[in-house]
C-alpha cells in the first residue's frame, strides 16, 4: 500500500494506492468508501483486489474535509448527532464535486506505468454506489465496469437521480440490492431497472435475499459473509469481463 496525494480543481486529495503483489501491470480500478469514509477495512478490500490482479486507487472522498482518517467517524447511526455528521459529510459530495474528483482520479490513474489500459472499473458502496453511476455516465470512454452494492437512493424524484444518467454510460453496470433496505424499497428497484431496460445499457441488478444495507463490509452490523462473498464473485467476474479485454 502506497500513500499519494492527488492534486484536483478543490485542493489535495488524499488516497492510497495498491499494486498487484507480482508487480505486474493490471487494470485501474478506483475503490470508493461508504459513508464512513477511508478505514482499515477498506485497505483490507484494496489489498484483496490488488491480489486479484488490478492496481487500485483508494481515494478519501471527503479530502476537501481533511485528511483520512477524519475524526469522530465511528458511531450508530441511532445517534441522532452522529447520523448529523454523517449525513452532513455525505451532502458535501455534489454531483459537481464527485465530477471534479473523478476526472482528477482517472488522469492519476492514467498516469500510472503499472496501469494496463486506459479504460477502469468503479466500485461504489452504501452512498458511493451513486458516486459510482455517475462517474460512469459523465465519462463513458473512460470506465468500462461500475458496481453498486447496497446503493443508496438510485432511483428517486431528485433531478440528479443516478437512474436519471445510465443511459449515458457506454460500460457495464451491476447493482446488488439488499432486500432489507430502507434507502433502496422494491418501488426504487423496479424504478431503476426500468431506466436500465428503457436505455439498453448493458446491465444486472440482483436482489440479495435475507441482506440488510451494509451487507459487504466486514465490521458492519449488517456484514453478512455470504453475501459478501457473493459481492466478491459478482465483482470479480465483472472485471474479468470488461477490464481484460
């Protein structure tokens, strides 16, 4: 694990960097945190895919916050001045912010001798699951595979819903939704996969059955380790299908 920093529009972003334990070149992937920001665990599922073959970038998106790891950023969302901060923290990333960020995340890893390719995979979870989406709509030549896992509010009335952008992607998608969770209902799905269909992007959205929101991150309450390990297949086989060609 490398420690960078990443000059953007809005400052410095910090981030980390993993390359396959080979030192062989491999494919771009840029792994996005939750809500609760850079951790060890994150580092952990940097790491898992840097031996699976691809160079990732782990970037802190709430840089223009401070450095990671931030401050007070463990807690239950049962909190109601944690959930504050949390939910304070995650309205700072607009779609024009997420926009700056990802053009400054693409040309790093473009950058990079280690990187195979010029095309990347995006993974989003929990609030970056839409972060992802949009990453893949406003650069469709640049990222060939965007994954959402328990992604939260992909299809909503908002002007800037994610659901609202996938005919702009030229990738893949993939969507793993938890069936116990509030901030994704069935009505949302059905929306979602609607826009999917009506676009004619290339695309999966599946249903974990008996998961709750939080499902792939290990130290979650809601860590299911089946689904996890599912997450992980899903994932895998996506990249192989569309970073390595």
């Amino acid at each position: 694990m490398q420690d960078v920093d990443i000059k953007t529009r809005e400052g410095t972003m910090d981030a980390k960097l993993f390359h396959p334990e080979n030192q062989k070149p491999g494919p771009g992937v840029i792994l996005l945190t939750d809500a609760m920001g850079t951790r060890p665990v994150f580092e952990a599922m940097g790491r898992r895919l840097a031996k699976a073959g691809y160079v990732v970038l782990l970037p802190n998106v709430y840089y223009r916050e401070g450095r990671a790891p931030l401050p007070n950023m463990e807690g239950s969302f049962a909190d109601e001045a944690y959930r504050k901060r949390i939910m304070g923290l995650i309205a700072t990333l607009t779609p024009e912010r997420v926009i700056t960020d990802a053009s400054a995340e693409l040309d790093f890893l473009a950058a990079q001798p280690q990187v195979k390719g010029h095309r990347v995979g995006v993974i989003g979870y929990c609030m970056s699951g839409s972060i992802a989406v949009h990453m893949a709509a406003a650069f469709p030549e640049r990222i060939a595979a965007a994954a959402s896992f328990h992604g939260g509010r992909l299809a909503t009335d908002s002007p800037d819903s994610p659901h609202r952008v996938v005919g702009k992607v030229k990738g893949e998608l993939y969507f793993a939704h938890a069936d116990q969770d509030g901030s994704m209902p069935a009505e949302a799905i059905a929306l979602l996969e609607a826009a999917l269909k009506d676009s004619g992007v290339k695309a999966q959205s599946e249903l974990y059955t008996g998961a709750r929101h939080g499902f792939a991150v290990e130290g979650m309450a809601s860590y299911d380790k089946d689904a996890a390990e599912r997450h992980w297949s899903k994932l895998l086989e996506l990249f192989a299908r569309t970073l390595h060609a």
